[in-house]
C-alpha cells in the first residue's frame, strides 16, 4: 500500500507540471509610444565674426596696403587663403612662411597692413600673428573694426626702443581686472599701481579718464616727445580680441585729446 502511494503521489505532481506547461502566460500590454520632440540644433558659429568697436581711438581706414584675415578657420591674405587654422588656433612654421612671402609680394610700399581678427580669437594667438609679421619686417599695422571703414593704427617696435626714455605708462588686463602704473615709476609702479578697477562689460571708462589726467597735467601745452605719447599693453593670454580692441581704443584718445597713440604690445601679464 505505501509503494501505490507513492506512485501516485508522483503521477500527481507530473500531471500538475504538465498543466503550468499548457497553461499560457497573458499577453503584455504595450507601452504607448512616447514622441520625442527633437530639438533644433544651434546655428554653426561663423568662422569670422567681426570686432565691434568705437570711440575716439578709431581713425579711417584709408590708404592700406594688402590685408590679412585672421578667422577661426583660416588665415587669408586678400581673397586668398593662406593656411587653415588648426584645431589648436594656429598654424605651424611653415604655414607662418608661406602668409610672409605672399605678404612680400604684395607690400609695394610702407602703407600699413590690415588685419582682420576674429573677435573670439584670444590674445596669445593675435601676439603670435603680429609677432610673425614683426619678424618679416611688417610693423606698421592697422587693425581693422567692424565692417572696416576704420582702424586703430599700431606699430610693433623693438624691445630697447620700449626701454628708452619716457613715461612709458603700462596697462595690464588681467581677467576681469585693469591696472595702470609706469615703467619709469613716475605714475605708479607694477606693486602699486597708480589704478585698479574691475572691468565690466569691456568698460574701459576709468582708464581713459586716467590716461586724460595725466595727459593733461604732465603736458599741459600738449608738447611732449613721441617717447612719451609711446603705451605698452599688457593681456592676459586668453583674453579675447574684442576685448584688446576695447582696450586699444581707450588709451588713445579721449574726445579731442590725444592720450597715447603709440602702442606697444608686449607678451601677456
């Protein structure tokens, strides 16, 4: 009788298995589809967007010679590409060569070089440029604004020639901060500088009205010497072109009155 049981009980539980195999799983309910809006994807930056400055610093753009384009991707001379600019924002030695030997063939006289940078292109890299241009002989420079119909004019002296004589006022832009002192120590100096303001917004006000006071108490006949109409900039690597044109523009003029028309740039703060 045990032995019957346990057959039985066996033949039970293989016949109750076989009810969960035929027995069907209930169909899952489908998820609704959800619709995903794309989102539009932001215009492409342009490869060159153009600086935007104004006030008394500016001058006309006239009498020119060839021009050369300093954009996000390309350094052009003229309508004609010289080199593409790489993923770092500048182009190797070579390159560099190739923009001097066409500007060479161009040059037939000493009017100024255009430049047209590209308001984001940092400092670091227009100091690479201008030094490039140095080297080949190019000093006399005008760097163009807006749609080009005026310029700031710079010059690109020696290094001795900065450490003559003179006031040779400095203004150094670091960031967000501006200072003024003088090489010679005369108006302030590097650890104590004769002002300190914290740029807003490309608010270079301060400095002019500076710059104006000095002017105009030092030399209150509006005589003095091209050594003491000469100015050295100083930037911080990644501050960017727009920027350095604001600040170009403020030490040269103030209304009427010329303040320092002779710029120096020297290498960052």
């Amino acid at each position: 009788m045990k032995r019957a049981a346990l057959l039985v009980g066996v033949s039970f539980a293989c016949t109750a298995c076989g009810a969960c195999k035929d027995k069907q799983a209930p169909a899952k309910q489908q998820e609704p589809t959800v619709q995903h809006e794309e989102r539009p994807r932001p215009p492409d930056r342009p490869s060159l967007e153009l600086t935007d400055v104004t006030g008394p610093g500016l001058v006309p753009a006239v009498g020119l010679g060839p021009k050369v384009t300093f954009s996000k991707t390309e350094i052009k001379v003229d309508d004609q590409t010289i080199a593409n600019v790489g993923p770092d924002g500048w182009i190797d030695a070579s390159r560099a060569q190739a923009l001097t030997r066409v500007l060479e063939g161009k040059a037939n006289s000493d009017a100024p070089v255009a430049i047209v940078l590209d308001a984001t292109i940092p400092y670091h890299r227009v100091g690479q440029l201008l030094d490039t241009l140095k080297r080949a002989g190019f000093r006399n420079l005008g760097l163009l604004t807006g749609g080009g119909s005026q310029m700031i004019p710079i010059e690109l002296p020696d290094s001795q020639e900065i450490q003559g004589a003179g006031l040779r006022p400095v203004v150094s832009l670091e960031r967000t901060q501006v200072s003024l002192w003088s090489a010679s120590g005369q108006e302030g100096t590097k650890a104590r500088p004769k002002l300190t303001f914290a740029l807003a917004q490309g608010n270079f006000a301060p400095l002019t009205r500076a710059l104006a006071e000095i002017v105009q108490r030092r030399w209150p006949d509006g005589k003095r010497s091209d050594a003491d109409k000469t100015i050295i900039i100083q930037a911080e690597g990644s501050q960017p072109a727009q920027k350095l044109m604001q600040l170009l523009a403020a030490v040269r003029a103030d209304g009427g009155l010329e303040l320092f028309p002779n710029i120096f740039l020297a290498g960052g703060v």
